[in-house]
C-alpha cells in the first residue's frame, strides 16, 4: 500500500510536468512503477463501473406462473410440431412439459433448486448426448443462466465457458441473447418477441455448429 | 349449527354421487355388447371435437379443437384447427400427415409405430380395440355412460400409453368421448360434439388436405 502511494506521489508529481518521462531521467523500476499504477487505476475503474452499473434484466417469464407455446422443432429438413408447458417459479426452479400436436407427453423436466429432475422420459430420449443438449437448451431459453452467470460488464454474462450477450428493449426486456464459446465463436442465438402488452410471445432458438432450432409461440 | 349441517350433509351426498358416477359394471358383458353393437351399426362418423390435455404440475390446461371424420372400416381423417393446424388422414395402410404446410407419407404395412397408431384410433372409433388381445380390458358404467378401460400389456407401448378409456353414450349407443392417459400420467380428454352418424362424407375428405 505503501508503495502505491508512493507511485501516486510520484505519478502526481510528474503528471503535471511539461516534459516526458524519459527526459525527466525517471529509472527503469520507477517506469515499471508507473505501468503498475496505471493499470491498478484502469482496473480500479473498470471495477467501479461494474459495480456502479448494476445489470438489470426484466425476466419475461416472471409475469405469469404458467407459459404455454405451440412448438416448432426444426432439425435439418426435419419439422416437429407440439406443444410447451412451463411452470415458472424463478431461474433456479421451474418445470416444463413437451407433448405432441395429439397431446402426448413427450418429456417432462424439472430444475429445482439446483437438481436436474426427469419425471419422465421415454427412454428412446434418454441418452446422455440428447439429455445435456436439451438441458443446456432449456437453462438457456429459461434464463437459468441469470441464476448461474457472473456479469462480466453490464451485458455480458458469464456462465463456465459460455459468454452470453444481452440486448434489451427500453423496459430491460432480453431481446436478444448470443452464446460464445471462450474462443468467442458464436454457438447459439436466442431472440425474444413481445405483444404490445409487453408479455412474452415468441421465442426463437437457434444452433449455429448444427442445423438445429426450436420456434416457440405463446398461447395466451 | 343446523345450516352447517345441511350443507356438510349436500356436500356428502355430491361426494357420494360423484363416486358413484362409474362403477364397475355387474353384467361386463352387457358393456361389450353396446360396443360391439356401435361397431355393427357406425359406417361413418363425423364430428368436431375438443382436446384438453391436463399436466400434472399445471392448474391450466391445454385446449386444442378441430374436425374428425371416420368411414369404416379405415379411413379416417383428424384435423387440428386450432392452435396448430395438423391434419392426420388414413387411408388404408396409407398414412400421411401435414404439418407445417409438409405433407409426410408413412406406411402402417411397414411402420411399427403408424401400424400401433392406426390400430389404436380406428379400434377406439370402431370399438374393435375390445377384441385385441393386446389390452387388458375392465368395464364400468353409470346412469348414462358406458366405459371401457383398456391397459396395453406390451410393456414398451405402456411406456408411452398407460390407460385408453371409451365413453359409450348409454341412450345413443355413441362414442361420447375418450380419456387418455399417456406414459407420463398425463391425461387428455377428447370430447365429440356435433356428432353426425351415418352420413355420407366425400371420398375426398380422406385423400385431400
């Protein structure tokens, strides 16, 4: 601590002065010094604005306890269409329903606070692959990630090695959302629409390394 | 303390009505008779129809409606109006579906899945599904219904549909609705409304979309 007031001394001192470092006649461990300073300074400040921007996003799903969608699967020339219930508690704990256009229950999933639950899943589903995609999928189109993530700025989310960027409306509505990989490679977009009356009414999910999306339309 | 008692006692009395809604049918054949009976006499059947699927962890159901059309012995026609829009014809062995504005073609003489599909519909419709062996069936009844229960006894078929129940109307010897339960426990009830028996419907209905 004593040192860096001591390069504050110093940065101060010189800060003012009509001449550039080097002629000042400022050593090489005073230089190292000066770097130091600033960079604690430059950090100081992005922290402060960090923490001074408090992120704020208005989570759609909150405004009702139960969502249901018409649903439409695409994968390559491939189109499923059916039905998504979705009771909503908070991020961390909500249940949803999958069924065809005939109504049968196709999967049914739960999070609750902080366990994946199956209540059912036939077992033609149930391979590990299938199960940590669709899991993966739904905690993002949910917005469990709000739960898990850590704001690396005011709209960006970090959750492991996924960086999820945020667009909002004017009322901090989530419009938009992409997923990066840590090599900042673009994995997955997720778009939502709203009615006039500001409630959730399209959700668009969409691959970017595979030819996968789901289109979800609310019922209400 | 009298009026609370007159209401505890209405409340019992629709307890106990309501319980005795369906029972266990005494003659189970008499059951199987009205079924066997709709059999004989429906060459056609058409009507509207409401689906409500009940999930178990929601107080909101999900409604769909739409149109259905049956000509014995397999052609059937079920057309979801609202809120998807899929239509589903049977033709023979002929299965195709349009969703989405696609038009999908399957065979029930090949396909495992469309041959367990067509048996299952066309034998809730026809009332021939009392007679496969498949299911294990159970009768009830009340004042105005019959009803037939049928549990598959294929475990891999129970694992996507644990109960189909026929509800026969006692007086018109109708189909009146089906209650199904699917491997999940969910349950979905389809009710047929304006229903139409016995009138001809165009060839077309279950060859066009």
């Amino acid at each position: 601590m004593a040192d860096i007031s001591t390069f504050t001394t110093k940065f101060s001192s010189h800060a003012h002065s009509p001449l550039p470092l080097e002629r000042d006649g400022l050593g090489s461990a005073e230089r190292r010094g000066v770097a130091l300073l600033t960079t604690i300074l430059l950090y100081l400040l992005l922290a402060g604005n960090v923490h001074g921007q408090t992120t704020q996003v208005t989570n759609p799903f909150l405004n009702s306890p139960t969502h249901l969608f018409t649903s439409k699967l695409t994968y390559q020339d491939n189109t499923f269409n059916g039905f998504l219930g979705v009771k909503y508690t908070d991020e961390n704990n909500f249940r949803i329903s999958f069924n065809s256009t005939m109504g049968n229950t196709l999967m049914d999933l739960e999070w609750k606070d902080g366990e994946f639950i199956k209540h059912y899943l036939p077992d033609q589903l149930n391979r590990k692959i299938i199960i940590n995609k669709l899991q993966g999928d739904f905690e993002m189109m949910l917005l469990k990630i709000l739960a898990d993530g850590k704001w690396k700025n005011d709209c960006t989310l970090k959750v492991g090695c996924h960086k999820y960027r945020f667009t909002q409306n004017d009322i901090q509505l989530p419009t938009k959302l992409e997923d990066r990989n840590w090599l900042g490679r673009l994995k997955r977009t997720l778009n939502f629409g709203y009615s006039e009356q500001k409630k959730l009414s399209t959700i668009l999910l969409k691959h970017h390394s595979f030819a996968l999306q789901m289109e979800l339309s609310s019922i209400d | 303390m009298k009026r609370y008692f007159f209401f505890f006692s209405i409340t019992l009395l629709a307890f106990a009505i309501n319980a005795q809604d369906l029972t266990p049918a005494k003659n189970a054949k008499a059951v199987k008779d009205a079924f066997t009976k709709m059999n004989a006499s429906t060459k056609s059947f058409s009507s509207d129809f409401k689906q409500t699927k009940e999930f178990s962890f929601m107080d909101r159901p999900l409604v769909s409606t739409g149109k259905f059309y049956y000509q014995k012995s397999d052609q059937l026609r079920w057309e979801y109006i609202s809120p998807l829009q899929y239509v589903m014809l049977i033709n023979g062995d002929n299965i195709r579906i349009k969703e989405d504005g696609k038009v999908k073609t399957y065979s029930s003489a090949v396909n495992e899945v469309f041959k367990t599909v067509k048996e299952i519909i066309l034998g809730c419709i026809s009332g021939e599904i009392l007679n496969d062996p498949n299911y294990e069936p159970a009768f009830y009844e009340s004042d105005k219904l019959y009803q037939v229960k049928l549990q598959p006894k294929d475990k891999q078929l129970k694992e996507y549909m644990k109960e189909i129940n026929i509800f026969l109307d006692k007086s018109s010897n109708e189909l009146s609705y089906l209650i199904l339960k699917d491997g999940s426990g969910d349950i979905t009830k389809i009710e047929f409304h304006n229903r139409k028996i016995n009138q001809s419907i165009d060839a077309s209905t279950f060859s066009k979309f």
